[in-house]
C-alpha cells in the first residue's frame, strides 16, 4: 500500500491474456493472494486504469471478478479495498482443508505414481538449496498439495478443493508474513518445507495411515501458524501500529 492509502500497479505489466479484464484479474488477485497488497488496501480504479493504460470498463469487470470471490470489497461509497481476513472465515477453510486434504492423502498414498514422489523430491531439495527464493518455495507448496489431491475421483470434492484454493493460498501465505516470531522468512520455508519433506515420505510408503497423520499434522501447524498471524495483527492493531509484511 502506497503513502496515500492507493494500491501501487506495475507500470509495464505485460498482458499474459487475451482479455484485458483477465490480466488486470491476474495481476490483482497474485498480489492479494501473496499479500503484496494486505487487507483494507485501498484500489483506485482511476488509478489501475491510468497505470494500466485501459479503459474503465476492463478494470472494472476485473474488479466484480474479484469481489465474486470475496478478494475486494465494494463499498456503498463506491471505495474499493481489499477484503479482511475475518477469524471465523479463516476457521471454516482451516476445517475445510483438514477435511477434504486428510481425505485426498490417502488416495494418494495408493495411487501416487514413482514418476510424481521423484519430482517432488527434486522440487523440495531446490527449496532447501535456496530458501530464499520465494517463488520456488510457492511453486513447491502448490506442487505437494496437488500431489494429495490430484488422485481423488469425485468431481464434487475436486470442484470443493478449487474453490478452496484461492483462500487458502492467500491464508497460507498470510501466515508466513505475520506468524512467526522469528521474521526472518528463509527460516520460515526451512521450517515447513521439512513439513513438506515429512509428507513426502509418508508418500514413499504408500501407507494410507501414515500419510494422512503427515498431512494432519502439517496441517495443524499451519492451522497455529495461522491463528498466531491473526493475533500479531490485532495486536498490532491495538497499538496502531501495523507491521509490514517480511520480504
């Protein structure tokens, strides 16, 4: 968030769609979900249009794309800010994951191919080799999660998971900036990446029970890592001083 309380866009941000409207998406929900920009940001739509160089209409359609997925809020004054992170919203996905990704780790555990348990293995060490590459870290995370669900066969439960994704993703890595007290974020992506490698090689056993007690657990962690964020952020609230997010 910028001096002014606006939300700073790239100047030179380069189309990856077709649709102008699924760029301006893109780019916004990335940022919301990394938590580049933090909860009651501020989004001009002058401004995004300006610095994007389009017309309303793009940003706008891109701004009710958002909303639908409870990223921003519209307010009765037309302002635009990006959506809290209410405790009671956090608590139901954090049940939610336990649930569906408890479930999913089994299937896995009996159906996760050589070919997938070796990539993961490759993935996890590039982490560790450099932990301070948050891109990759990201790309890992996403990487062993899918591996747990990827297997499942109901549709109904997969369509749950993608809807899931996009809070949990940005949960996850609200989490990271705000619930260690340790700041320093390559400690963070050590930590839990041996969480990741703990699953790993659960997987290796192809044991059901072994599996879902690895990813319980990694999810219980993430769960007190989370919750600990919160109460960083109504602390720092309290006193009127917010922190910034570790880069």
């Amino acid at each position: 968030m910028t001096k002014d309380g606006t939300t700073p866009v790239a100047k030179n941000a380069k189309p990856l769609f077709q649709s102008l409207s699924d760029q301006v998406f893109s780019f916004l929900k990335e940022k919301i979900i990394n938590n580049e920009l933090l909860p009651g940001s501020v989004l001009s739509i002058d401004r995004l249009t300006a610095e994007f160089g389009i017309s309303n209409t793009p940003v706008r359609e891109a701004v009710v794309r958002l909303e639908g997925l409870d990223l921003v809020t519209v307010h009765r004054n037309r302002n635009i800010t990006v959506s809290s992170l209410s405790r009671d919203k956090i608590l139901d996905i954090l049940e939610m994951r336990r649930l569906l990704e408890t479930y999913g780790s089994r299937t896995a555990a009996l159906h996760v191919t050589d070919g997938e348990i070796r990539s993961l293995d490759t993935v996890l060490d590039k982490v560790l080799d450099n932990p301070t590459d948050f891109d990759y870290y990201k790309h890992s995370d996403l990487e062993l999660h899918d591996a747990i669900t990827r297997h499942i066969k109901n549709r109904e439960i997969q369509a749950s998971l993608k809807n899931l994704s996009v809070y949990s993703l940005r949960i996850r890595y609200y989490a990271r900036f705000y619930g260690e007290e340790n700041r320093n974020p390559e400690n963070s992506v050590v930590k839990i990446t041996a969480e990741h490698r703990a699953i790993l090689d659960a997987l290796k056993s192809h044991d059901p029970d072994r599996v879902e007690q690895a990813v319980m657990t990694h999810l219980l962690n993430a769960e007190e890592r989370t919750l600990r964020a919160l109460d960083r952020l109504e602390n720092t609230k309290g006193t009127g001083k917010q922190e910034e997010p570790a880069r």
